[in-house]
C-alpha cells in the first residue's frame, strides 16, 4: 500500500505531531508498505503566485478568521495534488488538521483520506469542522482526544490510535552515565502548563531520607527556563539540564530512578496523549504523571497519577511512596513493561493499515 503522509510537522525539530507522522513512517516501512512525506511547515514554505489567486479554499479560510492563511491552504492542496499525480498513492493521510486542504486534493482525485486529531489544534473548531467533513475517515491518538471531537462536533472518530514509539531503542542498558543513576528526571517544553515548578516545590518538601544522594534533573527549553533557573540556583540537589539530544533523553530515561511529568493545562491545551511517559516506561522508568487530558491513557498501570497536578505536597507524597518502596518500584516498573509492546511501532502501524483498508 502507497500512504501519502501530509504534515506541518517533521523532524528534525522535536515534538509530539513530529514523533507521530516520523514513526508512523517507519512502522509502515517495517510492514512492507510505502509512506510518502509530504511536509509543509505553515512558518516556511515555498508557494508561487498561482497560489495567491482566490480559491473556495478562501472563503474557507475567512470562514475560520484566518484569511491570511488561504495562501497556504492552496500550497498545500498544489502540494498534495502534485504528490498524487507523481506517487499514485492508495489514500492519503493528513496528520493535522491545519492540512485539511491534502483531504480536499484526495477526494478531487478520486482518493479517500484519514485526518488525524491531537488536541490543542481543536480550539479552532471550525477549521476542525472543514477538515472533518473532508475526511473519510477520523483519526484520533486517544480517548480523550475523541471525547473532545464528540463532545465539539457531535461525531465519535472511526478509530482511536494512540502514538507509537520505538520500543527496543529505550529498552534498558547497563550502559549510560554513572553519576547519574540516583535522580529523578523530567523533561519537556518549560511551558507554565507543565507545571515544572511544581517539581521543584516537591523536591524541597522531601525529607532528606527520602531523597537520598538523589538530583532531580530537568531537561528542556521554553518560555518558563529563566525563571525555573532562578528559582532553583540555590537548590544543589536540582540541575537544568537545557536542551538535550534524542540519544540523551533515551540514556538519562534509562538510569532514572522515577519519572516525573504533571502536565496540567485548561480547555483543549492540554496533553493529547503523553508519548514520554511511554517512553519512560520502556526505558524501565515508573512514571508519575497528572490526571489531565491523554495523560492517564498514557501512564495506564505503569505508573501513579496525581489528582491535582499543581499540588506539590500531593507530589512529593507520592516521589517518597515510590522512591521509599523498591517493591512499589518494581511492580510498576513490570506493570510498564508488560504494555509498552503495545505501543511499538509495528502493532500501531498495522492499526492504521486496518484503518486504510477499511475505508478503501
């Protein structure tokens, strides 16, 4: 089977629709299918005059009080149409709904397409309405995110798949950084959602037996790193870590002793699923995670979720329960690995093949 994969995102910049569309190509690549990408970034990309001329996708983009956006709709419909004509894909697959107009170029050709929802982008309701009504099918990567869908638009997706991740390449490894095997770690962006200074205010509540020779280590860039920088210079047992490489990540989620993320966020800017969290458990890291958005499918028995994720005595009551139990370790760490394969790239990929198949 021919997939043409249209996206706004794809690596090399990190994230969660890059992670999505890059191992949804590899699953398919393992499965003896062919993904075509077709990526167009809506901050940089090339389009020619013919796409400034005023299409239906005009009124469209007027409609969702974005007009500024119609030329880059009709970039994306040229693109799609162009990559059809020359690749002569089965479906295609438009990873966000900001490339609705890949759906439009697919049904003009006589093609089915599957759009995929994650969450933040549904604040825009009626771009997700176009985009809806141009699919054929509806994807969304989790319960929460199709209970969203449901609850906006008055339609349950045709399929819930929840993101993939490489599961050998975090498998655990005695190999890595030896100063470093006694920390908790966290990583991601330093936005207030994420409450990160959470964390911290957790950490110093921990009473030193607790918390051993243990560092908690905080990875990531964002709007809120100067003032976590501040707030933690005087804090010996707290490191920033900055930005960090993949292969860094992988290694540092391989020798935590507790992963810690309680990302929080209010309407739809909330975690859609949480694909860190299921690398943690693959690398053999408990989790504690929050109880907001995908999160909680993401942690699934893996881990302990948090009722409030912006209470830190909460937190810290539940870093000392794990860090003060080996045998709660232990459990949850068995618990994580037992459903991780779940989350590999070939049993998802064959997921969206199924999907394919199905409305072809």
């Amino acid at each position: 089977m021919r997939v043409l994969v249209v996206t706004p995102d794809y690596p090399p910049p990190a994230g969660g629709i890059q992670t999505v569309v890059q191992n949804l190509e590899e699953g398919l690549e393992n499965l003896g299918h062919t993904p075509i990408i077709v990526q167009l970034d809506p901050q940089a990309y090339s389009s020619t005059l013919a796409d400034a001329i005023p299409t239906r996708r005009t009124l469209d983009a007027i409609k969702m009080r974005s007009p500024h956006f119609f030329r880059y709709f009709n970039t994306v419909y040229r693109r799609t149409s162009d990559a059809i004509e020359e690749h002569d894909p089965d479906i295609v697959h438009a990873a966000h709904i900001r490339v609705w107009p890949a759906l439009q170029a697919a049904t003009d050709h006589g093609l089915s397409a599957v759009v995929t929802a994650h969450a933040l982008e549904l604040g825009n309701r009626q771009l997700a309405s176009v985009a809806f009504e141009e699919a054929t099918a509806i994807h969304a990567v989790s319960e929460f995110t199709g209970s969203v869908i449901e609850r906006d638009h008055g339609i349950f997706p045709d399929e819930i798949i929840h993101p993939s991740i490489d599961v050998d390449s975090y498998a655990p490894s005695d190999d890595g950084l030896a100063d470093d095997v006694n920390n908790v770690f966290t990583i991601s962006r330093l936005v207030g959602r994420k409450n990160i200074d959470t964390i911290v205010d957790a950490w110093e509540q921990l009473d030193p037996e607790s918390r051993g020779n243990r560092t908690l280590d905080i990875a990531g860039t964002g709007p809120e790193y100067d003032t976590l920088m501040a707030k933690t210079e005087d804090m010996a047992s707290v490191r920033m870590l900055g930005r960090i490489s993949e292969s860094e990540k992988i290694t540092r989620l391989q020798n935590a002793d507790l992963f810690v993320l309680p990302a929080g966020g209010t309407n739809y800017d909330v975690e859609g699923f949480g694909i860190v969290y299921i690398e943690a458990q693959a690398a053999g890291t408990p989790v504690i995670g929050s109880s907001v958005g995908g999160a909680p499918e993401a942690v699934g028995d893996g881990g302990l979720l948090l009722n409030d994720e912006t209470d830190s005595t909460e937190l810290a009551v539940k870093i000392a329960t794990l860090l003060s139990n080996s045998e709660k370790i232990e459990q949850y760490t068995a618990q994580a690995q037992r459903r991780v394969e779940a989350f590999n790239l070939n049993p998802i990929a064959a997921q969206y093949v199924d999907l394919y198949q199905r409305i072809l």
